[in-house]
C-alpha cells in the first residue's frame, strides 16, 4: 500500500476547541483519487472525534441544599448543566439513590449532610464510577417521592413527603386554613420586568405582599408568611420548600406582567397545570427565566406532579382560590380604573408552584411594560387598592369552605 509522504500533504490543519468548532483544509497534489480520498476521509473522521468527544460534556455537582419540616423535606442538588439520571429504591437499609450520568463531583461540596428530620436520616453524594456521580437519601420512614429538574441554573430537585398526621386527628380539621404565604416575586439582582420608566417589578410585587400582610392578619386574623420581606434573591424552588416547610394552607405567588407588545394589559390569575396556549407558555417561561422552547420540555418531565395535584384536590381548591382572587382584583380596582382588563383564569407550569403541597396560585396583578399600567403601579394608592383585593379574594375563598374548613382565629 502506498504511502502518501508529508510533502504530498500541503496546507494541512486542523482546530479543535471546547466549542465544537473544527475546521480541516487539506490540499494534495500527485496521487490517484483514491489515494486522496482515503486521505480526506481520514481527516473527516478526525474531524468528527473531536466533535463527538468534546459534545458529551462533563456535568459537575456543585452542592446539596436541603429544607425540612414535619412530613416533608425537599433536597436540590446543584449541577453545572442538565444530567440524564436513573433512580432505584433499596431496602436494608431503606434508602434512595440517584445516578448521574456523565458527571463529577467537585472538590469544595459537602459530601455528606445529616438531616434527621423522620424523613431523612442523611444525603450523601460521591464519585460512584469514573463518569457517574450518586446522590443517596438515606430513609427513616416516607409516604412518596418526587423528582424533577430546573434549568437556569441547572438543579435536581427530590421531594420526599413522610406521614404527619398520626396523631388521629379528625378528617376535617386537615385543611382548617390557619396560615398563608405570599411568595413576592424576583428580588436582589433579578429585577424581573422593568418598565419603560424603570420601574422594578420585584419592588412593586414585594410592596403588595407587605401591604397583604398587614391587611389579612389585622383585619382576617390569618397568619401570613412572606418568602421574602427585603430585596434579596430566592431560587425558585426554595419558595415553594419555604410554603411546604411552614405547612401553609394556601399559597401565593405575586408577580407584574410584561410582554413585547406595549399594548398589552390587564389581569390574570395562573395555577399550575400544563397548556397549549402560546401566550401563557410564554409567560411563565419569563417567570421561570427559561426559553420556551425548555417549557415545552419540561411539560413530560412534570406529568407526575400533575397527576398528582388532581389525584389530591390540589387542583380543584386551586382552581376556586384562583377565581376568586381574579374575581376580587377585577371588581374591585374597577372602582377606579375603570379600563381594567380582565383576562380571566389560566393554566401554565410555573416552577415556583411546582411541588406546593396546598392550594396555590400566581397572580399577575398588572401589565409593568404597559405605559399607563406602568404608571399606575408606581403610585403606593393602586398597590394599596391590588393588595386589598387580593387579600378579600383569600378571605373570600376561606369563608367559601365548609365551617369546619375556616380560618382558626389567632390567640
């Protein structure tokens, strides 16, 4: 077989980067086609390992977060990008695992942290094979298990619910509606939507919610918890765990709308459910700091979750707090405003109501990329006005339920 020497090969180079790029340019003089096709079909191969190589990257664990309380107990685990994963139950010892593929742990995590909480006894996470990273949940006792992936930034998440209720108390005191908690949205170095004119919408929805507390404790005796109470930044799915973790009844999240189309306006109240409609799919997409195109991929990866909302009523008691909270907002800023829209009730997968294990909502109270909408949220009078509603759509949903369903007043 001939060999083709280095001085038949002219203008040979080849680039390969962690971006994928590859780029081949050869010139051969003086051989027989075939010659110079094997040549060229030895470099395209070349070409196409770095390719392949560099595609599959390297997936690092950066860190395990936990939150508990009785009869639940939500842990994240913290990776640099999405990870395909296969999980199993074992028994002697009870315990969980999770293995990720294509991944790695990283120097600085804690490898190990002990829970205790009846739940979990620990979490723990290791190098199990040179390309595979597991994450063990050792049980002490649990009811169920749930698990799904956000992205931006990239995070598992594991919620683990055990048995709270063994004390034998009564069917009907299980959702007495003693405890709320508003979830004002964005806060620290994510501003959310920001209007022509500047406004923040984080600072505009974390006004409402301090404005709602005051208004359900003083004047509807119900306990209120806000997620945040300053300007700092909370990941989504610690907004949830801090709902779960302080066993609310009811929860809500606040938000300020925006869209493309300055035009656009009005009031809409979400739960959590999957939908065809583009617009809602684009809004909680913005929520959810993720592309649409990741929305509508995640739509298998929470059929679960879903399910289990409806096999649980969550759904149908979300469904009616959601109407009487837009029912509310609508009625009564018409009072004032009277070219308010009224866009009704809608579904879409927010995050930060994925895994709430009660009645639970998003409001997006009014358009902050719409000039006159933007300008009315500015002023302390309308965010006063949208907190008042808000806050007589919760009681109004409350004093809906059967007596023994009501708000148990504070001592």
């Amino acid at each position: 077989m001939a060999i083709v020497s280095a001085s038949e090969i002219k203008g040979l180079s080849v680039y390969a980067s962690r971006g994928f790029t590859v780029r081949c340019r050869i010139k051969i003089f003086h051989q027989p086609f075939l010659y110079r096709l094997l040549v060229l079909l030895f470099f395209v191969a070349l070409c196409l390992f770095f390719g392949i190589t560099n595609a599959e990257e390297i997936v690092e664990v950066k860190g395990l977060r936990y939150w508990s309380s009785p009869g639940y107990t939500r842990v994240v685990v913290d990776i640099s990008g999405p990870v395909d994963f296969t999980k199993n139950r074992l028994s002697s010892p009870e315990r969980l695992y999770f293995d990720l593929k294509n991944s790695r742990i990283t120097k600085a995590i804690q490898t190990s942290l002990p829970v205790g909480d009846g739940i979990l006894k620990m979490v723990r996470a290791g190098q199990f094979t040179a390309d595979t990273v597991r994450v063990v949940l050792d049980l002490e006792e649990i009811k169920d298990y749930r698990t799904f992936v956000l992205d931006d930034p990239s995070r598992l998440v594991i919620d683990i619910y055990g048995f709270p209720e063994k004390s034998g108390k009564h069917h009907e005191n299980l959702y007495t509606i003693k405890r709320v908690v508003l979830d004002p949205g964005h806060g620290g170095h994510d501003p959310g939507a920001i209007g022509l004119n500047g406004l923040c919408e984080k600072d505009v929805v974390l006004d409402i919610a301090l404005k709602m507390k005051g208004i359900l404790e003083k004047e509807f005796s119900i306990e209120t918890i806000l997620t945040r109470d300053t300007d700092i930044f909370i990941p989504l799915e610690e907004r949830t765990a801090i709902a779960n973790s302080k066993r609310a009844d009811l929860f809500v999240s606040i938000h300020a709308n925006a869209s493309p189309r300055k035009a656009a306006k009005g009031i809409e109240t979400y739960l959590l459910n999957w939908t065809n409609d583009a617009e809602a799919i684009r809004v909680a997409a913005r929520e959810n700091a993720i592309s649409v195109k990741k929305m509508k991929e995640a739509h298998t990866e929470l059929g679960m979750i879903l399910a289990s909302l409806e096999r649980e009523n969550k759904r149908d008691e979300s469904i009616k707090l959601a109407h009487y909270v837009q029912d509310s907002l609508v009625s009564n800023i018409k009072e004032s405003y009277k070219r308010v829209t009224d866009l009704g009730v809608k579904q879409a997968l927010f995050y930060v109501l994925v895994g709430a294990t009660m009645p639970s909502v998003l409001v997006e109270v009014s358009f902050i990329s719409n000039p006159e909408e933007e300008n009315m949220l500015a002023k302390e009078s309308y965010r006063l006005q949208i907190a008042k509603a808000l806050s007589k759509g919760i009681n109004t949903y409350v004093n809906s339920l059967p007596v023994s369903h009501k708000v148990a007043k504070l001592r």
